[in-house]
C-alpha cells in the first residue's frame, strides 16, 4: 500500500509540530460540549418544578441525583473498551468521526428537557465517547511514537486543550442555563460538538496515514513487538461476558432502585450489605483474576510493564475518587453551603477578575488559532473556517455574558463559575508542570502520584477549615477557589502523565484496548466518588460538613504515601520505563 506522507511535523506552531495543535482543537470542542452539558446534569435534575419556566428542572433529591450522574459517567468509561475494539476492524480515525457524529446527535437530544429524549441523549452520549475517547489519545501516541521522550510534554499541552474546552463549556453553557434556561446550554453544548466534528473532518488532508487502518502485510512490517501473542480463550470470553452483564446491571440498577422504580437486586439483600453491593463486589473479584490470568501469559517484560500500569491505575481510582468531588459535592455544596452573594465594590471587583480569568485565555487561544491558521490554509481552509465560526461564537457569548454582569447592581455568582477554576488553573498552570518533566528534576511515576495525591488531600483540609470556621453555616468563597486551585495541581501531577505512561509501557498493538482498560479504573472511580457525593448533605446532617471533606483529607493522603513507599516496585515493573 502507498503511504500517504503526514503533514503534522513538516511545520510547527509555538515551538510544537502543527499536528498536536489540530488535535488540540479537536479535543477542545468535544471537551466543551462534554463539560458545559455536566456542569447543567445535576443542577437541572435537582432544580425545583416551576410549570412554564425554562428553569424548571426535574426536582429529584441529590442522592438521586449523582446515582444517575454517577451512572452516568461510568458508563461513559466502560465504553471506551468497546471503541478501542472497534477502531482496530476501522481505524482510529473513522471511529473518532463516527463518535463525534454520535455525540452530536446525543448532545442536540438533551436541549429537548423530556424524558425520552433526555435518556436518548445520555445514551448517545455514552456511545459517542466511548468512540472518540480511547482514540484521541491513542493518535497522539501513534504521532509521537518516534519521539518518545516528548510524549509527556505533548500529553500536557494536548491537556490544555481537554480543559481550554472545559473551561469555556462550564462557563458558557453553564452560565446560559442558569440565567435564561436549561434548553440554551444544552443547546450551546450541542452546537460546539456539531462545529467541532466538521473542524476535525476537514482537516484530514493534513494527517496522513495517521489513524488509519493498514493493510496486514504493512503491519507485519513495521511491527516490532516480539512478545508472544496472548489469545483469548473460552474461559476468558465467558468471564468478560459475565462481567459485562453483573456491571451494567449495576449501572442502571443503582439509579432505578433510588428512583424506587425496580431493585434488580433485592433478592440478594443481607442484614448487612444491599444486594447490588454484594454483586459488584462479586463482578471486581472476576474482573480482577480475569486480567491478571491474562497478564501472566505474557513474556516477562510484558508482564511486567502490564502489572505496572495495573498499580497504576489502582492509585488512580483513589485520585479520581477525591478529585471528581468537583463534579458532584463540591456543586452541592456551592449551591447550598456558599456565600455567592455580591454587591457593591466586591461585585465590581469580582466582574474584573471574572473578565481578565474569560478574556485572557481567550486571547491566547485565539492568537495561537491564528498562528495556526496561517501555516495551514491552503490545505485545510474549510477546517479553520469552522475553528474561526466557533471562536467568534464564543466571542458574542462572552461580551455579552461580561456586559450583562457588569451593568448589574447585585449578583449571586452562579454555581457553575466554581467549576471553571479547575479549567483555568490548568491551563495557566499546565506549561509550568509539563517543563518540570521535561528537566532533571523529573521525578518517577510512583512519585508523581503520591505528591498529586497530597496535593489533592491540602485541598480538602482546606475545604474542611472553611467549613469549620463559617459563619451561619455559609463557607467563604475563598475556600472553595483554594480547594480548585490545589484539586487541580494534584491533576497536573497524575492525570496527564498517565496517559502517557500507558503509551510507554503497552506494545502499540494493543494501546487502544489499554486505555480502555486505564478508562475502566476511572469508571469505578468516577461512580464512588459520586455515590459518596450524594450523601454530603445526609452527613452534614447527621454530623457536619467538616466531617465530610475530613473523609476526602484522608483518603488521598493515605494512597499518596503508600504509592511512594511502593516505589522501588513499581521501578521495577516498569522495566527501565520513565
């Protein structure tokens, strides 16, 4: 087959090849309509019914809630694995498309506020990711797979633009929903992905063979993996199916039972555990003797480097566990337990600091748009068309949002602006970290992990403080931007570099099925870490808010030391991996 040459390193843009920049904005657009549909999810179903009124939501109680949320984004985890599948028979890049079309489609569904279509959506969106998830990452890996003491610094810069989407999505659509109605975020979200999948089409000319799927002979060439394959057998097949099934029983059985709609489950209650509980219990044990049976038939560097990218993700469950508190409690607690209210000079003085934190990233990514454009409009005009039509969008929202807020007299900060602050610091913060591992001072993976852990514990300490020391039960605002700013410099020490790490430490054959695997440890993570957020309110009652971010002071601490002390383990299994 004649290979058709990329264009991603012939010219670089800031010192990058121009290739990291389209994904980038790839990534940007999917991560925008992705987090400014989230940050509305659980603020919508829990808003009170007002009959007529766009701001009507659904009334449900928090605890109900984060059980559909947490199902929710566990699922968006597990269907990763099925994408890496399927971009093995296609091609990463068809099955990054055919994921964007879908969460397209999935995401204008929401805008409609009923029912069917609301369920319709979520599952479209499910779908949609699990396509396009695995596969980003995994075409970044394949672009830097002849350099890979650069991939850490790639991954982080590619993180910037996960969390530039982020943050112009929570605040945009977060922003247009909470002050006008549910339906415009929606929408908003919906509109940014449709515009983003034509961005990516569009510039495929540019990308070469990158993502494609090659013709067996040209694979056989330019594989250079001599491990031993390792095929599945009867017994692996009818564990995955039984795991399948026990799981996503779980799934749907957690928000239903709370709904009181069916408990599937009932039947095998005991006087001391729910019958769900005992069940997926059951299901981790079979999953767990599933992958390490598997892991043990491979030749030892292999297994090795697979059981080190198993610690991994083990601590990874621990972080995401406490980190994605953000999604959950911490909106709680910022709609219930927060002093939003402004007036007067302090009003004046947040609208300043809200427009330079709005406008300053919005110029930098719009100058580096620009650059990009330059260098690339004669193959790719129709894409940057489609970059420029998404920016001046986002220009008009954010005027307007800015002239709206500035000619008010009094404000109550809505609850969706906390949630940009995580967006923000990592994007003002991420080059910061990406130059430390690109120095001497670049410390193990192990130790990554555990000061990212830490830095994760000092947020909720100071979470904690604030809630003890408030006055009429309401938390300074102070302390829920401290909390973002540490939450987001223990990300920066272990989300985006372990992605790389995956990519190090798995033959290339078999990447897109590890992330998968990677997504799953965050899937069990992301559903903890909401079904722990929904009781925040019960323990605030029952003890106090302190006691709950004492829970989340604890966690990541304790997870944080042992995985430096297991150091010298994980050296080892990473067999001269760093």
């Amino acid at each position: 087959m004649q290979q058709k040459k990329s264009s991603f390193f012939d010219t670089k843009v800031l010192g990058h090849p121009l290739g990291l920049f389209i994904l980038f904005f790839t990534e940007m657009w999917e991560r925008f309509s992705f987090y400014g549909m989230r940050i509305l999810l659980i603020q919508f179903l829990i808003a009170e019914v007002i009959l007529g009124s766009p701001k009507s939501g659904w009334g449900w109680s928090p605890e109900q809630a984060t059980a559909l949320y947490g199902t929710y984004v566990m699922l968006l985890y597990l269907t990763p694995i099925i994408g890496g599948m399927v971009a093995r028979h296609i091609g990463t890049r068809k099955t990054i498309i055919l994921g964007a079309i879908i969460l397209t489609l999935g995401q204008a569904c929401m805008a409609f506020e009923i029912p069917v279509m609301f369920y319709l959506g979520l599952t479209g969106l499910v779908l949609g990711t699990g396509f396009f998830k695995p596969n980003m990452p995994s075409i970044l890996g394949e672009m830097y797979k002849s350099f890979p003491e650069k991939k850490d610094g790639a991954y982080t810069i590619f993180y910037m633009g996960v969390n530039c989407g982020a943050f112009f999505g929570t605040m945009l659509c977060g922003y247009l929903a909470e002050t006008e109605g549910w339906y415009l975020g929606f929408g908003l979200a919906a509109l940014f992905m449709a515009l983003g999948t034509l961005q990516f089409v569009f510039a495929q000319p540019m990308m070469g063979n990158l993502g494609l799927l090659e013709d067996k002979k040209n694979l056989e060439e330019k594989d250079t993996d001599t491990d031993k394959r390792n095929p599945f057998t009867i017994i692996d097949y009818i564990l995955i199916g039984i795991v399948s099934v026990l799981g996503l029983l779980y799934a749907f059985n957690d928000p239903l039972s709370k709904q009181n709609i069916i408990d599937l489950f009932s039947w095998a209650n005991t006087s001391n555990m729910r019958g769900q509980n005992l069940i997926i219990i059951i299901t981790l044990v079979l999953f767990i003797y599933l992958l390490v049976s598997r892991i043990l038939r491979y030749d030892k560097i292999v297994r090795n480097r697979m059981f080190g990218v198993v610690a991994l993700a083990i601590f990874l469950i621990f972080f995401f566990m406490s980190f994605e508190q953000g999604a959950s409690s911490l909106i709680l607690v910022a709609r219930e337990y927060v002093d939003r209210r402004l007036d007067g000079n302090s009003l004046l003085t947040f609208n300043i600091v809200n427009a330079a934190l709005t406008l300053i990233p919005l110029i930098i990514i719009s100058y580096v748009l620009i650059k990009l454009a330059l260098k690339t409009w004669k193959q790719i005009a129709l894409s940057n068309i489609m970059l420029f039509l998404c920016f001046s969008l986002i220009w008009g929202v954010v005027i307007w949002m800015l002239y709206t807020e500035f000619t008010k007299e009094a404000s109550e900060i809505t609850v969706s602006w906390f949630s940009i602050l995580n967006s923000f610091f990592v994007i003002t913060l991420a080059s910061v970290v990406s130059k430390i591992w690109d120095s001497k001072y670049n410390p193990s993976a192990a130790f990554k992990y555990g000061f990212g852990l830490l830095l994760v514990s000092f947020g909720f300490l100071i979470m904690w403080l604030g809630a003890t020391t408030g006055e009429e039960g309401k938390i300074s605002m102070i302390f829920l931007v401290m909390t973002y700013l540490f939450l987001t410099l223990g990300e920066l020490f272990i989300s985006p570099v372990g992605l790389s790490y995956v990519s190090k430490l798995v033959p290339h054959r078999m990447l897109a099925l590890m992330y998968g695997i990677w997504y799953l440890a965050i899937a069990i993570a992301q559903k903890v870490a909401a079904t722990l957020g929904g009781q925040v309110e019960k323990i605030a009652e029952n003890y106090s808010l302190g006691h709950f971010f004492l829970l989340f002071t604890i966690i990541p601490a304790t997870a944080g030391l042992l995985v430096m002390l297991l150091n010298p383990l994980i050296k080892k299994l990473m067999q001269g991996v760093k």
